[in-house]
C-alpha cells in the first residue's frame, strides 16, 4: 500500500532538502501528494523543487510556493548559495499565490497524506490560521526541536541554532498548540551524515544523484565542514560533508525501523524559539534515538537503486536535460 505524503520544504539553501526529496522520490512506497516551499524567494524554491522533479521524470507532482521573505517573519538570515555552482543549469523561479500553497497542503491532507515539514513551520501555521483544526487531524513529522543533549562527539544545543523553530517562533507556537506532530529533533539528526564516500555512488547512480553528488562538493568547498567540525566533535567521520536533518525526518515518516520514539512532555518558550521538557508540557512524540550507519545505508541504498521512474509526467511536461552535472 502506497503511503501519501506532502513535503514543505526550503529546498535551495542547505543540501540536505535535496536528499530528502530524492528519498521520498526514490522509495517504493511513497506516492508525494504535493511540495510546498517555505522562506521563498519570489519563487525561486519552487522552481528548485521542479527541477529536481524533472530530473527523475516526476512532473505530474504539484508544486506551490508559499510563504516568502517578503513576509517579513523571520528572526534568522536565510538566503541561496551561488546558483551557477549548484545547479547546472538556469532554473527559472515558479512564483505563485500564497494561498495556492496553503490549498494544496490541505488538498494533500484531504488525501489522507502525512505532511512531513523539514523547514520553518510557516505555512503549517498560516494552514491553521485559514482552516482552523486543520493541523490537529493531521499526521504530522517535523524536523527540529533541542530536546535531549546527543551522546558524547557529536554537536548539542550549545553549538547548533534550531533554525525551523527559531526562524519563525510564532508560526512554531501555533503549530504546537494546534497538532500533535512527531518531532525529529537536532540530538539525532547529528549522529546522521552525508560523507564523501557516498559520492561515486550517487554520481553512478543517474541524474538526480548527479546533482545531489555536485552539491555535496559544493558544500564541502564552502563549508569546509570536515575540517571545522571534526576538530571539535569526534564523532562526526572523517570525510564529513552535512548532516542529513532532513533525510531522517523523512525515513521516520515512511517508518524506517532505525529510530527510537518516545513521548515527552514539552512545553514551547516562544523568546527564545526553544522547546523545554517539562510536567506541565503537552504530550508529544519525540524521537530519542537513532542508528546513523543504518539509516546511511538505508538512504544511500535507496536514492542509488535504479528504478524504472513511475510514468506520472504531465501531457506535455519536460524533463530537465542533464548536462553531465
């Protein structure tokens, strides 16, 4: 049985986004209801997130932009890194109506699908400020969270902004208050990564992994993140290009066995954008633990497995040319 999930995503900036639509993509068990971007740029998500489904010949796949920086609700920069460099060709913006977005998110959950939100939770809340007790009948799994500190050699709450909760606390308290959502917090995330050994796979692989690999080494080139995090948290590995936040958040959503959940009393300090434990908090799963070898081998698996690509393009649709990457 097919499960349907909408992705709200700010594709475009970290590299991870990216992984995370590949998986959903390439898994055998998922049929994407809608992709809603989130700290847009006149569009400019959008028309990543369309890319990317070009690429794997999945153009029937909706796609809306939604809330923009124009907004002006963010505390926390946001931005894109060079085009040229990450993309291998011009992606033109696909802008559109913020309230095209918020419809199809709630078309999505009129089909039953989960909404897995791996950005800000901007449009979750403008979602339950239009159709309010939307958000509390859906089923909902959404990266962040500084809930419980990571085992020793990897980065806790003291090094790591929360950045989808501290970027719009408003929007985060509203969601907290309306839903129940399983949290993917930071202290697992970080035990995840993207390594350069993955790389020859993904090249191999076709024109997604292409692009996922071009990234990658984009990102290791500007970040340098082997060399500044490894010195301080020995257990991320040695060849260390990101983590996968969102990848993760998304494999919990298809039910990937690797992970613990628990549920945890939480309550939401909107100031400061962080979640607190405590006996008063409301009732909400977390998930507590995680294997990252398993999940790497799972994810890479999966995004590398060739597959003969599911023929939903729309009459007429394109597919992006692949130049090489």
């Amino acid at each position: 049985m097919l499960l349907r999930v909408h992705l709200d995503t700010d594709i475009g900036g970290d590299i991870d986004d990216l992984c995370a639509l590949a998986l959903l993509l390439t898994a055998p068990t998922v049929t994407i209801t809608g992709i809603t971007t989130v700290l847009e740029e006149q569009g400019q998500r959008a028309g990543y997130a369309r890319y990317v489904l070009a690429l794997a010949g999945r153009t029937a796949i909706p796609v809306a932009a939604g809330a923009d920086l124009s907004l002006g609700r963010w505390r926390l920069p946001a931005g894109l890194p060079p085009a040229d460099r990450y993309w291998p060709q011009p992606v033109p913006p696909a802008p559109g109506p913020l309230t095209a977005a918020l419809d199809l998110l709630a078309q999505s959950i009129a089909q039953g699908a989960v909404v897995v939100g791996i950005g800000p939770w901007t449009n979750l809340a403008l979602l339950e400020q239009r159709f309010p007790g939307l958000l509390g009948q859906t089923r909902l799994y959404l990266m962040g969270g500084t809930i419980h500190s990571p085992p020793p050699g990897f980065p806790d709450d003291r090094a790591l902004v929360d950045y989808n909760l501290q970027a719009d606390p408003e929007a985060a308290a509203i969601v907290l208050q309306s839903a129940t959502p399983t949290l993917v917090p930071l202290a697992v995330t970080v035990q995840t990564a993207l390594r350069r050994a993955h790389l020859p796979a993904l090249h191999r692989s076709g024109p997604l992994g292409r692009l996922i690999a071009r990234q990658a080494r984009a990102f290791a080139a500007d970040e340098r993140p082997a060399e500044r995090d490894r010195r301080t948290w020995a257990g991320l590995p040695p060849d260390f290009i990101n983590f996968q936040h969102d990848p993760l958040t998304v494999a919990v959503a298809l039910g990937w066995p690797g992970v613990a959940i628990a549920t945890r009393p939480l309550a939401f300090d909107q100031p400061t954008g962080r979640l607190v434990a405590t006996d008063r908090g409301r009732p909400t799963p977390v998930v507590t633990a995680v294997d990252g070898e398993a999940f790497s081998r799972y994810w890479l698996g999966t995004v590398t497995a060739r597959r003969k690509a599911p023929g939903d393009r729309r009459p007429g649709g394109t597919v992006a040319r692949d130049p090489g990457l």
